[in-house]
C-alpha cells in the first residue's frame, strides 16, 4: 500500500473505497508476520525496560519499504523522536534484519505499523474499571480546581493507555487508516479485543466529562451524532470478507 494511498483513505465516504479493503488485507499479512517473531519483539522491548527501570511504551511505530515477493528493501522507525535512542539500540538489530526475511503475501509497497509488546500491552488493555464514575468524576475536579493546573480528563482516568493515545481520546476523530490498522490488529491479535477498549475507553470519558466532544470538522452532513469511522470500517471490511 503506497503512501499516496493513505492519503486518498482520509477523504474517505461511502461507497467504499477499494483502498479500504486492499489497504486491510496488506497489513494482516504484515502483522501476522510480526506475530510469528513475537518472542523477538518482547525480547527487545523486555531489555529496554530493564535498562530503563520501568514500562514507557508497549508500540513503536515502523516504516518499511516492500519490494517484489516481499522482501523487505528498508526498515526504520517511523519517528524522529526515537532516532539515537535506547529502543533504536535495542531494537535496530531486529529492524535490519527483516531485510533478511521477505514479507510473505505482503505486496510491493510502502507500510506503516506498529512493534506490539505483546505481554505488556494486554495487560495494559485488559484493566477494566475499578471506580464507578462518580469517583472519577470527582477526582477531576478536584484536580482540575487546583489554580494553575490544566488537565486532561484522558490523561487522568487512563494514564497508562498510550497505545496510540489518540485512539482512546473521544476529542480526536478516528483517521479511516487508523482504523483500518486497529481492526488488521484486532484480527491478528483479537484476544486485545482492541475495538472494543477503544470504543468503551471513549464513550467512557464523554459520560465524565461531557464537554469531550467530536473536533467540529469530524461532525458532517450527520450532525452532532459524527460519524464512528471505526465502526464504519469495521462493518465494511465485515461486509467485504462475509
């Protein structure tokens, strides 16, 4: 999947576009491959937290570069910010050698993805709620009183999601490729049942702080009801493959 093709998913209305499904298709061959290296992954991600002293991520971005029959022409991070460091050292022996190993079924093309660290993310996913709402409710404003101090009511009621953060935010509209990644994840990976925290996380935080709401250009010809791209993906790529 080219990169002109994730620019062409973000104007995305119905009827389907093609992309959608070739675009999902591509990515279950790419993390099904990434699924067979798990230990590897884990390996590497377990390193730097032992060197480090604690969890700061479960994901890394990646960018590779496909060629013909699948081999792997680049691999990198998909992130200046983690250029010279510690996960680059850890983990840029993994990245170059999947110049070795051709991505099977996984066409020419350039993909964006995501290293999972498989243990440590479903436990992160698998907390459920332990305080009824109106506890949390008051711990934000409590906290939210103090003078000088601005907080996000994402930050604070599930501060060690970050899977990316910006799933879980009801305050950022979904991108149809991000949804697309999320359900080529739940597909590899569905006991994250990913979809589903995602979407519980987000109505969750619209009950706390009503305020939340879609960005204004996310609303559209549906009013204040949005539109809910990843269930609008979900049930076309269902459609597609039923």
């Amino acid at each position: 999947m080219s990169e002109t093709s994730f620019a062409q998913l973000r104007d995305w209305t119905e009827p389907a576009h093609p992309a959608v499904i070739r675009l999902y298709e591509d990515l279950i061959q790419v993390y099904r491959t990434m699924r067979e290296r798990q230990k590897e992954i884990d390996a590497a991600f377990d390193r730097v937290a032992a060197q480090i002293g604690f969890v700061v991520t479960t994901t890394l971005p990646v960018r590779v570069e496909v060629g013909e029959e699948g081999a792997v022409k680049k691999s990198s991070f998909d992130s200046e910010a983690l250029r010279g460091t510690i996960f680059e050292k850890e983990l840029s022996g993994f990245l170059g050698d999947l110049t070795s190993r051709p991505f099977t079924g996984v066409p020419a093309g350039t993909y964006r993805f995501y290293l999972i660290w498989y243990d440590a993310l479903k436990l992160k996913l698998s907390r459920d709620w332990l305080e009824p709402v109106h506890v949390i409710q008051g711990l934000l404003g409590s906290l939210v009183s103090q003078p000088g101090t601005t907080v996000s009511a994402y930050s604070l009621v599930r501060p060690e999601v970050r899977e990316p953060a910006h799933w879980f935010d009801p305050g950022v509209s979904i991108a149809v490729e991000d949804a697309v990644v999320i359900s080529a994840i739940d597909e590899v990976y569905p006991e994250l049942r990913l979809s589903e925290r995602i979407a519980a996380d987000r109505l969750a935080i619209r009950q706390i702080r009503p305020e939340v709401k879609e960005p204004a250009h996310y609303l559209g010809a549906l009013g204040a009801r949005g539109r809910d791209v990843l269930a609008e993906v979900r049930a076309l790529l269902a459609k597609a493959r039923g």
